[in-house]
C-alpha cells in the first residue's frame, strides 16, 4: 500500500527552472525563447526513494507542482495536476507546464518556490514532498551568458547545491576546484545512477568533464551496475585525453565484469565503442585492450545474432598498415593468432578481391606451415628451407612430369619438340627425326627448371615422362594402343614408328587410338 506513513520520498532534483523571458533550458544546452512569449515549459526531473533509500516500484505515479511566492504558505502563483507520469527505477521526467501553462511573468525577478506532491499506484491522497525547493530567478534584463541560479535540497542532515541553468547554452553545474578535490561528486548505494545528465538538444553534453591537469575529465566506479553509461543519438560516451581517452575498469569476480561496455541500435551504422588515433608522429591505439593475468582478455568479439564478430578495415598500404595486424612480444612462447571453430564450415577464409597475394609467409628460420590431424598426428610440413614434407604423398589431376626449358617462339602445347642447332626447343619437321626430346606439356603436375620468384623468360614446359596429350598424325598407317611413336614428316606430329624404329628416335608408347588423318591423343612419354 502505498501511505504517508510508510513511504520517506526524496526527490533529487535534475531539472531546469528558467527566470522570465528565457526559454526551455536542458542539463547542457537548449534555445532561448523571446521574452515576448506569454508561456513556457519547463523540463524536470527527479527520482522517488522509499524511507530506507531504495527506489519506489515502478509504475505509473500522479504529481502536483506549484509555485509560491515564499518558503511556507505565501501567495500561491501556479499550478498543475500530471497524471500517470511513467517512474522506472526510481526516475521520473515531467515538463512543467505541460497540464497548465507557465506565464513567462510568473517567474519574474524575485525568489519563488516550488512545492511537489505524490501520489502512487491505487492511492487517493498526495504525499507533500517538504521542504519546497528555493528557485532564485534572475532578472530578465540578465545578459545571455552562462549563469547559475542556486538550488538547495536538504536530506539527512546533507544539504546538496547544484546550479540550475537559465539561459541558452549554458552550463547547469559549474565549478572550479583544486587538484585534490571533484568540481562534481555524486554517490549512490542504491541502485540508480550516482550522476545523471540528460541533453535533449540536439548538439550538446549530458554529462561532460574536462581536466586540464593529469588528473581524470570523467571518473565512475559501480560495485556490480555500471560505472559510466552513456545514451545519444550520436556518441553515448567520448573521451579525449593526452595519452588515454576512455579508461574502463570492471573489478566484479563473481559474474562478467566490462571495463568499457558500448551499444548501438542505429540500422544506419555506427559502433558501440569507437576509438580514433589521429597521430602521425608515432604509434598510437583507437581502441586498447590489456590482460595482465593468465586468464584474462584484452579483447573479446562476440557473435550471437548472426552478424560479423570483428570487422576490420583500412585504407591503407604494406605491412605497416596491414587492415588487421597481431603480435606476439614473448619470443619464448606464446601464438600470434590461435583460431577454433565448431562448425562444418571453413575456419579461416581469405580472399583478395584484388590482383595481390592471397597468403604471404615469412620465417626467421622456423616451419612455414605444419598441419596435424585432430589427434596431433603431423600430416604436412612446409620448411623453412622450403623442402615440403608429406605423411601420405603427393596428389594431382595432372599427369606429367615437365622441365622448363628454352625455347623459340610460337610453339604449341602437344608440339613434338626436337633440340635445335641453337640450343632450344623447336618444333620437329621430318620423319624418325632422331634430335627428338619430348612434347609440350598441356598441364604438368610438376615442373622442373623454374624459379621459386618470378619466371624465366622465353621457356616451356617439356613433358619428359608421364602421360601428356599429344599431336600425331596417321600418315605411317592408323595409330593402335601400345604402338611406340616418333616423330612424323607433319610438323609438331608424332606417328607409328612401325618395327625397328632407330634408337633414340623414339618419344613414347600410344595409349589411344588414331584411325586417320590428324589429331592428339594420350601418349605415355618415355624418351627411347
């Protein structure tokens, strides 16, 4: 039930009073109306507690607002009844005015006060919130400037001030204090917020502190809440400072603990925690994570609604600008980048949309590649010394085994190659042509003869053995499987080589069939 006797209310003023002909005034910035206007409304806020200091249930509660013209009884100046005003937490916000306008006269230049009355869910009566609450208005010829009206609140045996701002683009709270001391300290223990600052302009700070020492511009500690959360259709939370912007620190070890915790529901973009770096003289981090302690974690990405954990991009070039980079600085253990995954799907997928290399590797003397099975069983290794090592052998659709090898222009893959006069691969020209060497491989599975960077110039690769297609032609009669093959009068062209063929004019053995005419078939290179 909620009665006088059992409910002990303390309002904690959060609002905006304004003197006459100034206009609507938020915690940090608004706009000023003509003093011609014949009303105002005036933004308040405040937060109901029960008698040991917790915050009432939330609900939908009535209010009473007047203005007198002094502390007790007095000429009564204004007045309105708010129904069902939503209190969550404790909190509530009205805008005065908003039942029954406010006379921009009814302010004027000298003190009112403003009596407050409650009454909760089910209740018939209201609870008179006492004492009423000193407003010290200023006179309208006040020059738009920053300026402070007083406002005191007294809750056992505690008096508070706080300044209450009247104009356009001022400042709610100011103050100037020595190093030693907070220009503005809230405390809380219950579970409200120590320090609350709500902005509803559109450009200005719900809560701002700035520190011209070494000291902190913002500080908040919560015991198991929230240290410092900010709300905004733009930036919830920033902080710049000479070496650190934001510093969060989250102490709970019963349950999560975030240091810095950030959130965005803007489906126009934006970021839950952004950090820029704007040096160009050395190194310097947007966002920085440490974990001292063997469990802890400087960073963690996160991933439950089907989105992207952690994205990274950058405009920039090299390894100096890579778009995500990691370092390992223990040279005596420890892994750069340590990947699972519990899905059928790839661990890691890298794709270069460009013309750049995919995967690029580099030793200072160890493996540059190890794969293992999933019971640590080695299955490949690449080496340093770039031997690559393989538990079962190697595998491939092609079916050759090529050198690269000089050769003159315009040759074909399939050719039937001799050695010139000169050195170089050239394409045969005459029967049982016994300078004969090989074919043009189509698709070898290995080549020899080729550099590990960059390629050498006016080379082929000459299929010395394995199965390689190649041009033959039928002018020596029709070409049967097993039939061992030389070169033709056709240029390019192997042919039957017929019984005892001269020695080394043989390039190989038919292991398809050509009836007539030309064409290229599968051969089994073995030069003879």
């Amino acid at each position: 039930m909620f009665t006088k006797k059992g409910l002990f209310i303390v309002l904690v003023v959060s609002a905006i009073m304004l003197a006459a002909g100034v206009g609507p005034q938020m915690v940090s910035t608004a706009h000023a109306v003509p003093q011609a206007q014949a009303s105002i409304a005036i933004p308040y806020s405040g937060r109901l507690n029960d008698e040991a200091g917790q915050s009432v249930p939330d609900g939908a509660y009535d209010f009473t607002f007047a203005l007198y013209d002094a502390k007790a009884d007095g000429a009564l100046l204004w007045s309105e009844t708010q129904k069902s005003v939503p209190v969550k937490g404790g909190a509530f916000a009205a805008s005065l005015g908003a039942v029954t306008p406010i006379a921009a006269n009814v302010l004027g230049s000298d003190e009112r006060w403003l009596a407050v009355g409650v009454r909760g869910p089910g209740e018939t009566n209201f609870i008179a919130l006492t004492p009423r609450q000193s407003l010290n208005a200023v006179s309208p010829a006040a020059p738009a400037a920053p300026q402070a009206l007083s406002c005191a609140h007294t809750h056992l045996g505690e008096t508070w001030n706080a300044g209450i701002n009247t104009v356009s683009n001022g400042l709610a709270i100011t103050g100037t204090l020595d190093w030693s001391r907070s220009v503005i300290r809230g405390v809380n223990y219950g579970t409200g917020p120590s320090v609350w600052g709500q902005n509803y302009s559109g450009s200005g700070n719900g809560v701002r502190g700035q520190n011209y020492s070494s000291g902190i511009g913002v500080y908040g500690a919560s015991e198991s809440g929230v240290g410092v959360a900010g709300s905004s259709g733009s930036v919830g939370v920033q902080g710049t400072g000479s070496i650190t912007g934001v510093v969060g620190s989250g102490t709970n070890t019963s349950g999560p603990a975030y240091g810095v915790y950030g959130e965005t529901a803007s489906n126009a973009g934006g970021s839950g925690v952004y950090g820029k770096a704007s040096t160009t003289t050395g190194y310097a981090d947007g966002v920085t994570g440490l974990a001292d302690a063997y469990s802890s974690v400087g960073g963690r990405f996160n991933n439950n609604g089907g989105g992207v954990a952690l994205w990274a991009s950058s405009d920039g070039s090299g390894a100096d600008r890579a778009t995500f980079r990691a370092h390992n600085a223990n040279p005596a253990g420890g892994v750069t980048a340590y990947l699972t995954n519990n899905s059928t799907f790839a661990t890691t997928h890298i794709e270069n949309s460009g013309a750049g290399e995919v995967v690029f590797l580099k030793s200072n003397g160890g493996t540059f590649l190890r794969a293992l099975n999933n019971v640590d069983d080695p299955k490949f290794r690449l080496d340093y010394d770039g031997w690559g090592r393989s538990d079962a052998g190697w595998t491939t659709p092609a079916s050759d085994f090529a050198e690269m090898f000089p050769a003159v222009k315009g040759l074909e893959p399939g050719d039937v190659l001799v050695i010139g006069p000169d050195g170089k691969l050239a394409r045969s020209a005459e029967a049982y042509q016994s300078t004969v060497v090989g074919v043009y491989s189509t698709k070898p599975g290995f080549v020899g003869g080729s550099p590990v960077d960059g390629e050498t110039g006016d080379t082929i690769p000459l299929a010395v053995v394995g199965i390689v297609p190649t041009k033959v032609s039928a002018e020596n009669g029709a070409i049967q499987p097993g039939d061992l093959l030389v070169a033709s009068a056709t240029p390019g062209h192997a042919m039957k080589a017929g019984s005892s063929p001269p020695q080394g004019t043989v390039i190989g053995k038919a292991l398809e069939k050509l009836d007539a005419g030309t064409g290229a078939i599968k051969i089994l290179a073995t030069l003879q």
